[in-house]
C-alpha cells in the first residue's frame, strides 16, 4: 500500500509510524511467551498494515498470538536519535 513513498509523503497522507509489541506463545513450549516488536507506518484505528501482518502471522507462522500493544506517534515530526545512557552486560 505505501511502497516507494517516502516518510514525509506517509505522514501527510495521515500515516503515522506504528509500533507493535506482539506477544505469542513459542510453537514447541506453549506455556512461554515470546516477544516480537513490529514498526511500520500505519493509519489509525484501522491500522491496515498491522492487520495485513497479523493476517500473514496467523496463516503463516505456527506462534499463537497471546496479545498486540500498539504505539504510535501523534505528530508529523523528523525521525529523533539518541544515544542509550548505559550498556548492560547480563550473562
């Protein structure tokens, strides 16, 4: 739907950029939980390019969806940097 049109073009169309956190459940351990992150300009509240992906996940991918928390940026704005204030090393 939005191929080769740059992000400026995206948001003045109304497209927002979308983040997904989507929970599912691991194909050979059930009772785990994993955690996917999915980031894409979206339209809300239909979000039609999250659906086109939870479509593919649920035809195509054996995880279980357990839950999708969606985000999204409110305002046509440039893309923002910065830089992490530590790094954590867990073994």
């Amino acid at each position: 739907m939005n191929e080769g049109r740059s992000s400026l073009e995206l948001q003045m169309a109304g497209y927002r950029l979308a983040t997904a956190e989507i929970l599912y459940h691991l194909p050979d351990h059930p009772g785990v939980l994993q955690s996917f992150i999915w980031q894409h300009y979206d339209m809300a509240p239909r979000f039609p390019e999250l659906r086109k992906f939870l479509d593919f996940w649920i035809d195509r991918i054996e995880g279980r969806l357990h839950a999708v928390y969606v985000g999204r940026q409110a305002l046509i704005a440039p893309p923002r940097y910065e830089n992490a204030k530590g790094y954590w090393n867990l073994h």
